[in-house]
C-alpha cells in the first residue's frame, strides 16, 4: 500500500531563467514551424495518387488491366499547379497557402512599399499562384536532405531571387495592389485578349 499521507514531499518546482526561458521560446517556435512545414509535406503526399508498382510486381489480372485498359483520365499529367484542375487545384493551393503563410511570408515577407507591392489575396492572381508554386516544389526538392548540404543556397540563388524580383516588381502581378500596409487594395490586372488563329479579320 502507497504513502498518502500529506507530509510526503512533492516534486521540486522547476525555475526558469529569463535567458533560458528566451532560448525555449525561440526553440519551440523553431519546431512549431519544422512541424507546419512537414504538415505541408505530409497534406501534399497524401494528395498525390499512389505510385503504379513496375509490372514485375502486379499480379497478372493487374498487368492485363495495366497493358490493355484506358489511363486514368483524372490524374494529373503534371504537378504544376496550373496544370490540376478541380478538386485537385483546390488541394494543392490548400497545401501552398500554408506554405506561404507559415514559412515564406514570415521570413521572406519583407515590407510592403511602392516599389515592393503585396496581395493578400495573393491565391487571386495566376501569376503569383503559378510564381509561388514552382518557388514551393523548387523548396521541397532543395531543402530535402537528398539535395545535399548546398541544395538550400541553391534554392535561395537560383528559385528565391529570382521568384522575389519577379513577383514584387512595381509593375509585377502585385502592381494595383497594396503598395502601403496602411492602405490595403487588390485588383487583378487584365490581360490581353487570346487571338483566335485561322479567323479571317
């Protein structure tokens, strides 16, 4: 039988420096943001179809359907955004946005000026949606231990940069955006009307 008695001493309170209690601080917002990041990963695999086993390992009904039937007509030829449509579109923007949200714009978000425009609507403009999303599949390959310890620099270098000059330009996407945090505005820009080839004028 346990002592219950109430003069058994209890567990010694754990004391904090203000120092230390700012390095746990800023630890667990680190790994609140890794874990965010590998949810990101985690929805976006579990969106994409399973993979077809090598016709070595189907079974031999598997294979005669494999060889004879029809592909499927619903899955994606591409894993850019702008080539998904419908449920599937809706899913992959689902995943980017809190990519954005979470990782690139607070760390890459910078201050919005006249000549640094924003969106929050950001999802409403294809430019950025097709710009953002290569700059996020770009991330994935690039900051996967499999890119190696330079995969990182090269994302910055060759997709970061590049993504920001584009998409922040004064006569960007953004450009009849918001130019001031003070004075938030969205419109998306026209764009030139498709010519019809072969119709005579």
């Amino acid at each position: 039988m346990s002592d219950t008695s109430p003069t058994a001493p209890g567990p010694e309170p754990i004391r904090v420096s203000d120092e230390d209690l700012d390095d746990l601080a800023s630890a667990l917002a680190k790994t609140i943001a890794e874990v965010r990041r590998h949810g990101v990963i985690l929805d976006r695999l579990g969106s994409e179809p399973d993979p077809v086993p090598p016709a070595d390992q189907q079974t031999d009904g598997a294979a005669e359907a494999g060889a004879g039937g029809p592909k499927k007509a619903d899955s994606p030829t591409s894993v850019f955004i702008l080539a998904l449509g419908g449920e599937a579109y809706a899913v992959e923007l689902a995943a980017l946005s809190n990519w954005v949200n979470y990782l690139f714009l607070p760390v890459y978000g910078r201050e919005i000026s006249t000549t640094r425009p924003w969106c929050a609507q950001w999802h409403e403009h294809p430019e950025a949606v097709a710009r953002l999303h290569a700059l996020w599949l770009a991330w994935q390959q690039l900051t996967d231990t499999e890119a190696g310890l330079a995969g990182p620099s090269t994302w910055h270098r060759d997709h970061l940069d590049q993504a920001l000059v584009h998409l922040r330009a004064p006569d960007g996407p953004f450009a009849a955006c918001t130019t001031s945090p003070t004075r938030p505005n969205h419109r998306v820009l026209t764009t030139p009307a498709p010519q019809l080839s072969g119709v005579a004028a």
